[in-house]
C-alpha cells in the first residue's frame, strides 16, 4: 500500500490553481475544454479522496479472535493513541465492557463523560486503560452504557461492537494503524 502524506496533498492541491489557468490558456476548442474539465473532476475527486484519508485515522482492534475498525476523533487522546500504535495488551471484562491497559499518558479532557453511546472508544487516564463497552456494567442504570468513572471518548468503532461479549479475560489485544489509501491519476494535455 502507498502511503500519502499530508505535505504530498498539500502540494498538489496548491497546483490547482496553476492547472486551471493552463486549462484556460491552452484550451483552442470547446472539446479540449470539456474534456479538460473532466479530467480536473477526476483530480480533484482523487484528491478528496486522499486529503479524507490522512485527515481520518483509523485503527483496527483485535481483541481475541474479534476484530474492530474504528475511526478516530481530532482530541488530544487520540492524537496520544495514535502516535503510540501499535499496543500489544491483554483484555479484562467488566459487565458488558471491554478494557485493557495502555502505556498511554493523556490528561482528562473537558468533554469526558461516564455515560457512553454504544461503539465509542473510551480512554481512562487515571487507569491508563482503553475500554469499550457494549452493554450494561455493574454501575449502569436501567440500558444505559456506564462507565466507572469519567473517561475520554477518542474514537468510534465501525462494526458492531456488541460482538465483544465473546471476548474471554487474558485475550490478546493488538491495536494498529490502518494505512490511508488513495488513488492519484495523473494526465497530460491533449
């Protein structure tokens, strides 16, 4: 897989301009022009497509034989996380959560929370442990998903995370980074 910086989408997205300029300099007919037009489409959609790609980091989980993806948010833990990877752990349940420890070093950040929606990825920086419940814990209140105390949210699982309840105490858990990937095409002028 190759790997696309940011500074690589940078630059090319500063040549728009240039690009644009040549396509109406040098464009002798309405067809060039149409066709000059397509391909700037097709460029800027590439670009899209890897300027998304190295702004939204994502990780996969292997916790025992499951296997998560998740995206993460722009926080100061995540950022932490991230330049970490990969962790090797080993997961420890709690009720219907999920937890392992982290070398991880992150303060408490204003938007913490003890109460969290199912899938989001919880950082505890007293504990130095990531958690990720998927159901009740022994301090929830009725369905709700109860953490045991305030925690950072990081990051969103992108499949069900419910399939963690097969999760078993002393699994393994390896978290890595997943590569961004894009396709740049590149064209010369008719």
């Amino acid at each position: 897989m190759i790997d696309y910086g940011w500074e690589h989408a940078t630059a090319f997205y500063l040549s728009l301009p240039r690009f644009l300029w040549a396509i109406e300099s040098f464009s002798a007919s309405k067809m060039i022009q149409n066709a000059a037009e397509y391909r700037l489409k097709l460029i800027v959609l590439s670009l899209h497509s890897i300027i998304q790609g190295v702004m939204m980091r994502k990780i996969t989980m292997e916790i025992g034989k499951i296997k998560i993806e998740a995206s993460l948010f722009d926080t100061p833990t995540a950022d932490a996380i991230y330049n970490s990877l990969p962790i090797m752990s080993k997961a420890e349940t709690w009720g219907e959560e999920v937890y392992f420890e982290t070398p991880i070093e992150a303060a408490l950040e204003n938007s913490a929370k003890d109460i969290v929606e199912l899938g989001e990825l919880a950082y505890f920086p007293d504990e130095k442990v990531i958690a990720i419940g998927f159901g009740r814990t022994p301090v929830s209140e009725g369905d709700e998903i109860r953490l045991a105390d305030k925690c950072n949210i990081w990051g969103k699982a992108l499949n069900d995370v419910r399939q963690l309840k097969a999760v078993k105490e002393g699994d393994n858990v390896s978290i890595n980074k997943i590569k961004a990937q894009g396709v740049i095409a590149c064209y010369r002028m008719p």
